[in-house]
C-alpha cells in the first residue's frame, strides 16, 4: 500500500465500518467489468443454438447480471445501495476460447462508485451460464473477472491494460 495511503472501510481503530459518503459530491460515475465462461465447443455450440434444457442461457444470464447489479448491496458487506441509472450486460459467443465473454456497464450519478455493482452483474451472469449448462459441461471455468475501466469520482479514470 502506498505510504500516506489507508482503507476506507476501517475505522481508526481498525474495524469493519461503512464509509461516509456524505460529504461527496454526487457525480455521474461509470464501470465496466469483464469476465468468461470457458466451456467445451460442443457445449458453446448447445449455448448459440439455443438448445439448452434449461432455455435461453445468455437470455437468461443477462436477465441475471441486471438484476445481480441491482442488488450488490445485498451481498456485499458495508457496499453502499445505490440508484442505478444503467446496467447493461453484454455476453458475446467466443469460440476461440471457446466460451461466452461476459461485459457489463453500470453507471450511476451518485457520491460512490459502481465497481462492485459492475463486477457482480459479471459473476452472478458467468454463474447463470455456468448452472443453465452444467449438466452437459461440469468442467466449465469461471475466469478473469475485473474491474476493465471506470470513470468519475475523486479517484478519476482507471483503464485496465
């Protein structure tokens, strides 16, 4: 950690708080995160068809990263709840992979950032397409999931390489 540099979910005596935000300015704030599903080519051609069991995978993966967006505050500890005002989950067919690359963007003019909004519409959509066609591919791999880029806010601009 850099010198002068401190967590802000710690109180000073070094316990588990939820920051303050209070004072912040409330400002339009963007995040995109990224991850895969890596599969077998037999199970991605199932996924483009169309032909799961279970139905529509990306349909349904996507409905679930919108709604996974909106409820991060939920799942994780001292996150603040916010007012979306966007999520989008994009998951596109790769078969170089092969599997689905899984892209959201949540913005939110507020006085905290949507990073970890971003980053669980991610998951819980690689988790969906996971459990949409497991039965057929269990060796499946959730991977890569990051932060890709975000915007606004007192830490400014950050663009993964």
């Amino acid at each position: 950690m850099a010198s002068g540099t401190r967590l802000t979910h710690l109180d000073a005596q070094g316990q588990a708080n939820m920051v303050d935000v209070s004072a912040k300015p409330a400002t339009e704030r963007v995040a995109v995160a990224e991850g895969r599903v890596v599969m077998k080519p037999e199970t991605l051609a199932i996924v483009q068809a169309g032909e799961a069991k279970k139905g529509d995978v990306l349909g349904t993966a996507r409905i679930a990263g919108i709604m996974a967006a909106k409820r991060a505050h939920e799942l994780i500890p001292l996150c603040h709840p916010l007012l979306i005002s966007k999520v989008s989950v994009e998951i596109d067919p790769d078969e170089a992979l092969p599997g689905v690359t899984v892209r959201a963007t949540v913005k939110v003019t507020g006085q905290t950032g949507v990073e970890m909004e971003a980053l669980t519409a991610v998951s819980v959509a690689c988790l969906t397409v996971y459990d949409m066609v497991k039965a057929v591919d269990r060796g499946m791999r959730i991977e890569a999931i990051r932060v890709m880029e975000k915007a606004g806010g007192a830490s400014g601009s950050y663009r993964a390489e």
